[in-house]
C-alpha cells in the first residue's frame, strides 16, 4: 500500500507539472483515461500473480549469497544488478517479436506524459515478473531488495515519461547520472532507430556501456509513438498482442 501511494503521488505531481509547465503540446484526457485502464489490470494482476512469484522466488531462491552481500552495501549491489537486468530485459522486449507484441502497445501512445509509464500491457507485466523471479533465485535477492527496486523504477519511469519542461542545464547534468525526459523521449521517438535505442531505465551510463545510446537530441517537433502505426481504442491495445483475437 505504501508503494502504491507513492507511485500515484508520483504520477500526480509529475503529471500536474506537465500540465503547468509542458516541454509539449498536450492532448485531451481521453488517452489518459486508455493508459489508466490498462494500469487498472496490472494494479488487479500484481496482488494475484505479480506479487506471490516474486515472494516464492525470494522464499525459493539459492543459498549461496555470502555476509558482506547484506545490509546497505547489499541492496546497494543489488539494485545495480536489477538495473542492469531491466536494460536487458527492455532491450529484449525491442528485439523478439514475442516480446514486442506487448511492449509496443507501451510505444503506441502518441503524447508522452506521468500517465505514459503506466502504460502496459498486462502479458507484459506477468511476462516481466517470472523473468524477474528467476533473476531473484539465481542471485538470492531477498524481496526488500526487489521492493526498493521496483519502486525506484516506478519513480524513474514516471520522471523520464513525464511532460515536464525541465531547465537545460538542470536536466544535462541530471542525464549523466540517470535517465531524463530529453533521454527517454528519443527512445518514443517514432522512428525506429530511435525507438531501439536509450534502453536504460534508471542509470543512464547502461547505454553507453552497452552502445545503445541514440545521438538524436529531442525536439518539441519530435514524432511520438509507433514508426508507420497510430494508437489504438483499448480493446484493440489489449487484444492485440494476440493476432487471431485482433482480427
């Protein structure tokens, strides 16, 4: 319950200065209304499914992690870890089909704003999270360490989809530490280079260690979205992932 309220409060001021302050023109509600939808079936799927595999992973997870992998150094070293995992993990949502059947419906939205990184589609999330759970077993993480993590993600994500128009130089000295709208908005850059690129998720240096960092340098005139696609109702987001249901 925690978590979730700073999650919500995240969005809401994220998305209150967005509207005050908007580095881009700004659409109508009816998108944000979409994008709460979609987050209303991740927020019903994470107590039944989302939550329980990760405590079993944590319950069930190898022996092996030694005492001075404990306390702040610890969680400190696991959320690099967990960092880094989710930069591949979003790199392989962009580069298997499988995975991107439910990763683009997050791509089709057209107008970026706090609203845009609760914008999944539930496969995705389920998908997310038994990858996860395997990660926690293989490297013995115990769930606080998941739980500061996924809430630091959260809080990113809402940051680097946000609206926001941020100071230039407030916001380049931010990037070289973790990811800043400027960042984010080239990798929903409706041009596909672009969008398989600024994978990173909360550390921005992930992308040039692993050279995916897109030189592109946002614009206000900047496509938002799918290269050669528009968004869809939400019946058509939800179904989509699923071919024969989308017919």
């Amino acid at each position: 319950m925690v978590k979730a309220a700073i999650i919500f409060g995240f969005v809401a001021v994220f998305f209150a200065l967005g509207r005050l302050f908007p580095f881009a023109k700004t659409t109508g509600y009816g998108r944000v209304v979409k994008n709460f939808s979609l987050a209303a079936f991740n927020i019903v799927l994470s107590p039944l499914i989302v939550i329980p595999v990760s405590i079993y992973a944590a319950q069930h997870a190898y022996g092996w992690r030694p005492e001075w992998w404990d306390g702040w150094p610890g969680l400190v070293l696991d959320v690099l870890l967990l960092d880094i995992w989710i930069y591949w993990w979003h790199r392989a949502n962009h580069v298997v089909p499988f995975l991107w059947r439910f990763h683009e419906v997050h791509h089709l939205d057209e107008t970026l704003d706090a609203s845009s990184a609760l914008r999944f589609h539930f496969g995705e999330v389920l998908l997310s999270s038994l990858v996860r759970a395997a990660v926690i077993v293989v490297l013995a993480m115990p769930l606080s360490s998941v739980v500061v993590f996924e809430t630091i993600v959260a809080m990113a994500s809402i940051f680097h989809h946000s609206n926001v128009r941020l100071p230039k130089s407030f916001e380049r000295g931010l990037s070289f530490i973790i990811v800043t709208p400027a960042i984010h908005w080239v990798h929903h850059h409706a041009l596909r280079r672009d969008t398989d690129s600024n994978y990173a998720t909360f550390l921005s240096l992930w992308d040039w260690v692993f050279t995916s960092r897109s030189l592109t340098v946002r614009s206000i005139e900047m496509p938002v979205g799918v290269e050669g696609k528009h968004d869809e109702d939400l019946g058509s987001l939800i179904a989509r992932p699923f071919p024969r249901i989308g017919k």
